[in-house]
C-alpha cells in the first residue's frame, strides 16, 4: 500500500512540475508574440499586429496585453472590438498606471467616434478568450455547437427536448467600425539609436594651459549641458547645443589679478554616431564644435557680490565618445568622453576706466590662447516627438 503511495505522490509531482512548465512556456509564448505585435505596429501593419495580440492574450490575459490589442484594433478603425479590448484591462487587474492609460484611449476612442457620426459600444463580455459568444475563434465554447440527436428518437418522441429546435445564442450587434484616426497614437518609430532630440549633462576633468605660463593652474574640471538634435536619421547626423562651465586651478604666479579662472562656453557642434550593425546598442560619436568663451580671472565681481565674465575669446571643441543605449526604445544613454577644448587669446576684456576693478588683458595673463584635454562621462535622455509634444499612449 505504501508502495502505491509513493508511486501516486510521484506522479502528481510530476503532473505539477509538467503544469507549472507548461504555464511558464505558455508566458514565453505570449510575450514573444506581444513583441512581434508591437514590431508590426511600428511598421504600421495594425491588422497583423492586432492578430499577435490576440493570440497573446488567448494565452496569457494579462492587461498589457489586452491594452497593446485596444490600441491596434483603434489605429485599424475597429472602434466597437477595441473598446472591448480596452475593458478587458480593467477585467484583469491592471496596475494603477495601465489603467489610467486604458481610460485615457477608451476616451479617445470614443471621441473619435463621435467626430465621425459613429454610435460605438464595446462588442460582447469584454473580449476575453472565453468569451461565450465568440463561437468563431472558441467553437468549443458551450452553447456553439449543438448535440443531433438519431433521427429514430425524432420520428418515435418528437416532444423530447433534444428533438426541439436548438435556442440560438444572443447576438452581439455588428462591431462599429470607422475610419482609422489620421493621427497616430503612439511612437511609431523601432528602438534604434534614432531619435528627435536629446536632453543630458556630462561632467569632465583633465588638465592642460590656459593663457601665459603660471598664471594658472594646469588642472580643470567642469561640467556641461547639452542638447541634440537628430538631422538625418538615416546617416545619424546631427547638431548639439552646449553650455560648459570650466574651473582652472591657482597658478604658481602671486598677481593682484590673476588667482583661479572660471570658463563659461557658449557653443554649437556637429555630430555622427557611429553604430556597427551588430551592436546597435553601442556607438562611437566623433564632435567638433565652435564656442564663445566668457572667462573670470580669480571669480572677478563687479563690487556688488555678482561674478563677471568680462573676458571674451573663441574656442573650439573635438571630441570623441563612446555611449550605449538602454531601455525600451533606447531612450537612455550613458556616455564616456575624450576631447580637447582649444582657446583663443581673449579679444575682448573689460573698459580700463577703472583699472582697480578692471585690468588689462596682459595683466591677468590672457593675451595668449590655451588648450586643456578632458576625460568626461555623461547621461542623456532622448525623445522620439517633436519638441513640445508626446505620443498618446505607448505601447507595452
């Protein structure tokens, strides 16, 4: 007896382990066609997309899903089957977040209609795979198939109850379905390292001259904001914005005005990102760039506390960085830097009405030009919309 035992107690543990695999690969199953979904939706074939979705939640029902096919089902014009689709989140425990994003698009899906003189309402029990009215993908479904019973029992008992006509089941009304919205709902665009602009800050360090020997220290550091915009997608071509803020350290010099110097550059650069096929993730981005550099010999004041950047001179910048992207559009960016700033003698200093306050150019040192190499890192944020704007929803 205990023998069979045992032998039972196996089986069922391994009846569960089977089960448990089973669930686990029916999820892998899903969240490979959900991505497959969402590759065909970028390439907007919204009718082949909204078939991945479908088969992903008829595997696993979670509420992205449902959500990722209401969106499809939308850009395809199928207004009454994407509410249903989009009640289905609400149907399957959605997060705080989804939900939020599934009201917002039942919303537009609704205004949408209306614009277009379309009376819509959600088509059947919220769109799930056990839907019992949904007899063309589920014929197994109660009620869509009907039992015959032998023609003999019908000649001999017509009244008997599997004799009388089958009751049909309720009839869902036609599905609305309207002209797809002329404007997308969401970012159509791959994860590439291909954007519209960037937002980022990156902080260097290095060493170099800057104006006569001694003056200054050799060591500076500093940070900088950036911003980019993306020319040419297809060539990776684009231009930056930058302000940076160097700081030189005290030089060997003992000069009433000469002590640290403070650099602000003003500057614009052109940019390529390098990206090997295989990699896409990692690119190498050589820069070169042109800036006007306000400099403050020994943080110079103007008497009232305020620091003043009285000295002018041009610059230029080149650069060559290595970033890896990460996240689900590659919106992320980490960057390591190596570049050189180069300067110019300064071209514009301060009036000499007052000569305590306001020293020649030769007197704090900057009559001659410099140039100092960095090393930097940096973090970038990348948008895939124009300037000002944002998709409406995002897929998940």
């Amino acid at each position: 007896m205990s023998r069979l035992t045992s032998i039972a107690a196996s089986f069922a543990a391994v009846t569960a382990l089977g089960s448990i695999a089973s669930a686990q690969s029916q999820a892998e199953i899903a969240l490979k066609l959900n991505d497959e979904g969402k590759e065909l939706m970028y390439g907007q074939k919204y009718a082949e997309a909204s078939s991945k979705f479908r088969e992903a939640v008829a595997r696993v029902p979670e509420p992205k899903y449902f959500f990722n096919l209401c969106t499809s089902l939308f850009q395809e014009g199928k207004f009454g089957e994407a509410l249903t689709a989009c009640n289905a989140v609400a149907n399957n425990n959605p997060s705080a977040e989804l939900r939020t994003k599934s009201d917002k698009l039942t919303n537009r899906i609704k205004d949408e209609a209306k614009t277009q003189g379309i009376n819509v309402e959600p088509v059947g029990g919220g769109g799930g795979p056990g839907d019992p009215n949904d007899c063309a993908n589920h014929p197994q479904n109660p009620g869509c198939s009907a039992v015959v019973p032998p023609p003999a029992t019908c000649q001999t008992n017509p009244g008997a109850p599997e004799c009388q006509p089958a009751a049909r089941p309720p009839q869902n009304p036609p599905p609305a379905v309207g002209r797809p919205p002329a404007q997308g709902l969401f970012t159509a665009t791959t994860p590439d390292n291909k954007y519209t602009w960037t937002l980022g800050i990156d902080l260097f360090g290095g060493g170099g001259a800057i104006g006569q020997p001694d003056f200054y220290g050799s060591a500076a550091g500093g940070f900088r904001l950036k911003g980019d915009y993306l020319l040419n997608a297809a060539s990776r071509l684009g231009t930056q914005a930058y302000l940076q803020v160097t700081h030189f350290g005290q030089g060997q010099m003992d000069s009433t005005f000469a002590d640290t110097l403070d650099v602000i550059d003003v500057g614009i650069a052109a940019y390529k990102h390098l990206c090997p096929p295989g990699t896409q993730r990692l690119c190498l981005t050589p820069l070169a760039g042109v800036q006007l550099a306000l400099m403050s010999p020994a943080s110079m004041g103007d008497g009232t506390g305020s620091q003043v950047f009285n000295y002018a001179a041009i610059g230029a910048r080149l650069e060559i960085g290595l970033q890896y992207a990460f996240g689900r559009r590659f919106e992320h960016v980490l960057g390591l830097q190596l570049g050189a700033n180069v300067y110019s003698a300064v071209f514009s200093g301060p009036s000499i009405d007052n000569p305590d306050f306001n020293p020649t150019t030769a007197e704090v040192g900057l009559d001659k030009g410099g140039a100092v190499g960095y090393f930097g890192v940096g973090y970038t944020y990348r948008f895939n919309t124009p300037l000002g704007s944002s998709p409406f929803v995002t897929l998940e």
